[in-house]
C-alpha cells in the first residue's frame, strides 16, 4: 500500500517533469540539478562558479531549503537571477518535487538565461528519486563526510551525471582518503565523472566550469 | 491531496510507535534515536561510548542505512548488539519508520538491555517526522556542516531533547564559528542541551556519557 502511494507520487512527479522539460527546452536552457547532504558547500562552489560564468553565461538559480533566505542572499551578488524556494510551506518538503520547480521557474522566468541551477534541498537521500525535467543531475559530496557515503547512499551516485567531491583542502586535517571515495563512488556508477575541488581556495574549480560551459553549448547550439 | 497521505502516513506510525514504546517500557530499556546528516559521525561517536558504557549497561544499537553493513561491523567491536537496518528493502526509505523499528527491535531482543541506539538514516529532515517509540531523540551537526544549519532545518532541532556539535577538533582549520552554531540551535530550541564534542579525540566526550548512563538510570529506576 505505502509502495503504490510512494508509485503514484512518482509518476505523478515524472508527468510534471516533462512539462518542465519542455518549457526548458522550449527556452533553450541548460538546467542542472544540484544535490549533495547538508552543508557540503553547493552553494559555496555555485557562488565561486557563477562569478565566472557571467556576463556571458546569463544564469539563473532556483535554491531550496525549508527554512531562511540565507542561501539566495548569498548567491545574490554573484549577479545571477535567484529565487529562493522554502518548502515549509509544502509541510516541509525533503526535496524538490517538479510541481514545486515548475512553480519558481516560471516565476523566475527562464526566457533570458542560458543556464538555470537548481540547488537542491540538503538531502543525499530523497532529491535522487525526484525527476524535476532537470538535463543533469550533479552530487556532490564533501571529504568530512566520510569515503563509505557512496556505498552508504549509492541512487544518488547512479543517478547523477558528475560528482564533485568538494573540501579537498582541508584533506590534511582528516582521516579521509580521497581515492577511495573516487573509487567508491565509480563501483555504483563506474563512469561517472568526478570533479575534485575546493571551493573555498578556488582549487580545482576550472574543469568543472568547463563541463558546464560546454553543457551549456551544447544545449544553445541544439537549437 | 498530497498532505492527507502524509498525515495518514504520520498516522499510521503513530499507532506502530506506541506499540514500540510499550515493549520498551516493558523491557525497561531506555531508547535513543541519533539523527544527523550523512558523515555527521554518529557511528565514531557511538563506537567511543559505547565502550565506555560496557559492561556495566547493556548497550542494544539498530543501525539504519539505505546500504552497507559498514557501520555495523564497526560498532559490533564495542560489545554492544547490533543488527544492521538496510531500508533498500523498503523501498530506500530515508528514515526509520516506526514498523521498522519494531520490526528489527524484536528481532534484536530487548529483555537483556538497557539502553537501545537507534542510529537513523543519515538525513537532516524525513527523520525528524518520524517517532519510533524512543524515549529521547538527539540530532548531531558537524562542524563542517556550517552554522547556519538550525536555521535551515529547524524540525529537527525543535523535536530534539538534546543536540550534539561533532568534530570540534577541526575548529582551527575551519570559517565557523562554535558560538553561532549553539546560538542558532537554542534560537529554534531554546532549552536544548548542546555537548561539543570531538568523536575522534575524544574531548567533550564525558557530560554526554553522563547525560546517557542518568536517563538510562531514571528509567530503570522507574521499573
């Protein structure tokens, strides 16, 4: 009976996905969903990444959490369009359900963009079942949360197109070995391409911006 | 439409709850649920006390992940017994649900002990929704998860008896600020007990065992 709601939620969810993805792609935007546990830094690399995609690059960000504003104030001044979505009030969401993005996207407005990010609600667990019409999906994971997370939470390695395993600077001070959550996350998705960055120190940030600008191309020159 | 579901999800294991919370108060076990993000250290924390509680109380754990037994082969060296939870067969649910529980509690046995950890699934905000019958809840935040986070996920720090700010010996290498964090907690939570602690190092470790062995004391004198 639970497993029949969880079907119809989702299959309700995949028809409201569609929509999304045609008004997407009838604007001729990229759209990145962004997912990973709370606090590993999504909007930390978005504020340090979109800085360099503007002014060619005109993006947009939908940023969810439950609860403040904290997130849209600080994407703010990187000049990207952002709106904050507050999920208290849809009882507290634990992710973005594609009627909820839907909804901020058509407010946002995606007719000028070229690319639209979607910051996920800090959930390693429930934003991977959720298709939003999203062209990829990102994951990230930060080095203090340990190698095993992969294994631990593998959907969401397997649903994403990339990961990024962000924090590396701070790889002196832990117990962490990087390659074997490299190699964690290829064994429940062996092709998945792994950006290793440091947000904070700008490390690593450039062949991640490259994915994306080139995404991005691809997406305007289909058009 | 969406919201009568959950209310009636919520409902349901309401009524499975109380069924968990007379068998423990039958068998005189004092239940805590741990809940925190992914890599938060729920499990380091558990490893260094439970060693420290042996073999004067006896320590049950019921370990949720989506995946893996890694935390509980980890935990099975302190002494304590443990069964690990996979909700993979439930449908990769992101939180205990209190049939869950039940259901893995009875198979554990909880006549021979006195205090059961229920390490949740690693996610700031299902489990929160969900009571399993416990006697307390307590949420873990790491360091590295940045202050904002009671602000942002406030359920589950209002439902909370007593928080937990992990990791502290990373404090140097990090932007955070301890003070801010504990102010955030008590600013959705005012009364909330918070022990800063270092899994790891084991500093801060004593006032939170303390806090443990006099609940699990108050309810065995309650018997």
């Amino acid at each position: 009976m639970e497993i029949n709601i969880q079907k119809n939620v989702l299959e309700a969810n995949e028809t409201e996905a569609d929509r999304n993805r045609k008004y997407f792609n009838e604007n001729n935007v990229f759209v990145l969903n962004m997912m990973s546990s709370p606090g590993s830094g999504k909007t930390e690399t978005l504020c340090k990444t979109l800085t360099k995609l503007a002014p060619k690059i005109r993006v947009g960000v939908l940023v969810g959490d439950i609860c403040t504003t904290n997130d849209a104030d600080r994407l703010a001044v990187t000049g990207a369009k952002v709106l904050q979505i507050n999920t208290d009030q849809f009882g507290g969401d634990c992710h973005l359900a594609a009627h909820v993005v839907e909804k901020y996207a058509l407010e946002l407005g995606c007719e000028d963009l070229d690319l639209l990010i979607v910051e996920n609600i800090g959930n390693l667990v429930c934003p991977a079942e959720f298709d939003i019409g999203e062209d990829a999906k990102a994951v990230m994971l930060s080095v203090t949360e340990g190698e095993d997370k992969p294994l631990k939470y593998p959907v969401i390695f397997q649903v994403a197109d990339i990961a990024i395993l962000n924090k590396i600077d701070l790889l002196p001070y832990l117990d962490f070995d990087a390659g074997l959550a490299v190699e964690n996350m290829k064994k429940v998705h062996p092709q998945i391409p792994v950006f290793e960055i440091a947000a904070k120190t700008e490390e690593g940030l450039e062949p991640w911006i490259q994915w994306l600008k080139e995404k991005v191309a691809q997406k305007i020159g289909r058009k």
